[in-house]
C-alpha cells in the first residue's frame, strides 16, 4: 500500500473518531490497534524487572522467535503493527516496549545496556534460548548491542541504525540537519510544535492533525519520562566508545541491512559503512525516509521473511 495513503487513512480515522466519541481519539486509535492483534491470536502482557519497573510486551503466531525492538519516540504497535500482523504468520514474534516508552519503564540507569538487560528478563522468562532479532533506529542501537554480547540470535535485521558508526561529527551534522543545538532536541521534543519538526525529519510526509490530535499524540509518547529519553540520547557517544573495542565482526551472527535511500536521520553512507564492517548484505529502499517500518512495512517484512527463512 502506497504511503501517503496509509498515512491518509489513518489521519481519517482519528479525525472521524474525534468528531464522533468527543473523546480522546488517541485512546480509541489504540483500541482498535489492539483488537486488530487480539483478533490475530496476539496476547499483552508485561513483566516486573529486576532493577524495578516493568517491560510491557506483546507475543504471538508460531514458529521460531522473532524479537522486535521499536525506535526513539514509539512503541511496539506504532513501530510495527503491519508487520507484528504479516510476521506472525511465520514466526512467534515477540515485541516489548522499551524502558520509557509506551507503558514500560525500567529503575535502572538510562542507558542501552538497560534496556539490553530488560529484553533478556523478558526472554528469560519466556524460555526464549534462541531468536531471531529485528531493530530499527534506537531498537537497532540496542539490537546492535545485544548481537555483540550474546551468542544466542541467530539471524539479525537492522533498519536505520549505524551500531557504532555514528561520529560526533555525524551526531554535530544530524543536528543541523533537524536545526537544533544537539541529538536530544530532535528526539525529545518539549511540545507538539517540536514533535511535529522530528515528524517532518523521519517521515516522507506526515500529514496534518488538528491539533487536539497532535496534543494526544505528544502527551502519550514524547511527554512521559523527558529526563530518562535525554539520557538515552546523551549516552551515545560513550556507549559508542565502549562497544567498539567489544565488537568483532566474526562474532556477530548474519546480519542484513535495510535502509531508506533518503534517510535524514541516519545517512545512507553510515549504513554503507556498517554494512563493510560487518560483512553484510544491504536492501536499500528507494526514495524512502529514515521511518520504514510505517512508510514500506510489506516491503521490509518480505525482506526480514526472505533473510531468516
């Protein structure tokens, strides 16, 4: 389905929700995502964490695991409900809310070794020894890190996310790209005007809301936990630092990159550079921003199917 038209459709059923419930059309968007996975034999579920907190996940189909990490600012649903719905034809797929984002939230340090540590509670608890692993932008960043310290993935898939290819001049660029001070300004926007300016960044074009609608959204994924989501930023480049003297290639288990030709987040040159490293085959997507996962879900689904088959 072309983009713009999923985009258009959704865009519709907000509004048409709104004017008819005079509620929050948010909540009933979500609803309806909800039931569309329930009706598909999904289940929600959460776990406490060790460190305090609890990991909010959702897990269905059959066949062998398929985790899924979702990027800065969404959720396992509004990262990958298309593809949670093709995938799990094939494959159990299994896709948490990372700490501080959507109903999750972790005690323990802001930081990707966290939220490493949060996933494997959940697979732990699952009895999930072996999967294989998916992560795009932020969820790639932390896939990234799970690939370099454990031996049980199998196959990997990272969308739009540079592991530890990203500079400080990379990070210096990708602010005057978005026209902000630092990293942190673009992905933890203080209202829905700043919101709407990383819309504009990672999409081919988001369209326009009223701004009641626009204020839900902020409030329900970029108000909550402003502190920690900075920090998840800030820590980059030390995270960056420490992994790359970890990191060795032959380690690593079969990895394939896919990107946007036009991603504004991370460039297409820092996928081409990962890609050399790790020895890995690249799908690039033409035309298309750094948000593939809702602009091109059948495209990268038939991607991840054909990899990991």
């Amino acid at each position: 389905m072309n983009s713009s038209l999923q985009l258009s459709r959704w865009t519709a059923a907000l509004v048409l929700v709104l004017s008819i419930t005079g509620c929050s059309a948010l909540s009933v968007k979500e609803q309806l995502d909800n039931k569309q996975l329930t009706k598909a034999h999904f289940t929600q579920s959460e776990i406490q964490l060790s460190e305090g907190g609890q990991l909010r996940y959702w897990i269905g189909g059959k066949g062998q695991p398929l985790v899924m990490l979702h990027g800065f600012g969404g959720t396992a649903t509004t990262t990958w409900l298309p593809m949670m719905l093709a995938l799990s034809q094939h494959y159990q797929v299994i896709a948490p809310d990372l700490a501080w984002f959507g109903d999750s939230v972790s005690h323990g340090p802001a930081n990707i070794t966290t939220q490493r540590a949060a996933v494997n509670q959940l697979l732990s608890q699952l009895r999930v020894e072996h999967y294989h692993l998916v992560g795009i932008s932020y969820g790639g960043l932390v896939a990234y890190d799970m690939m370099a310290n454990q031996q049980n993935i199998q196959k990997a898939v990272i969308l739009s996310s540079p592991g530890t290819f990203i500079s400080d001049q990379d990070l210096a660029e990708l602010s005057q790209r978005f026209s902000v001070e630092q990293p942190a300004d673009i992905f933890v926007p203080e209202n829905r005007l700043q919101m709407r300016r990383l819309f504009e960044g990672v999409f081919t074009r988001f369209p326009p809301l009223p701004h009641a609608i626009d204020e839900q959204i902020y409030q329900r994924y970029f108000a909550p936990w402003q502190p920690q989501k900075r920090q998840l930023i800030d820590s980059l480049p030390s995270y960056r630092d420490t992994l790359s003297q970890q990191v060795k290639p032959e380690d690593m288990p079969p990895v394939l990159l896919v990107w946007g030709e036009n991603d504004q987040v991370f460039t297409l040159e820092q996928g081409k550079q990962l890609s050399r490293y790790l020895h890995a085959p690249m799908v690039i997507i033409p035309d298309a921003p750094h948000n593939i996962s809702n602009e091109y879900p059948d495209t990268v689904s038939q991607a991840i199917e054909l990899f990991i088959q």
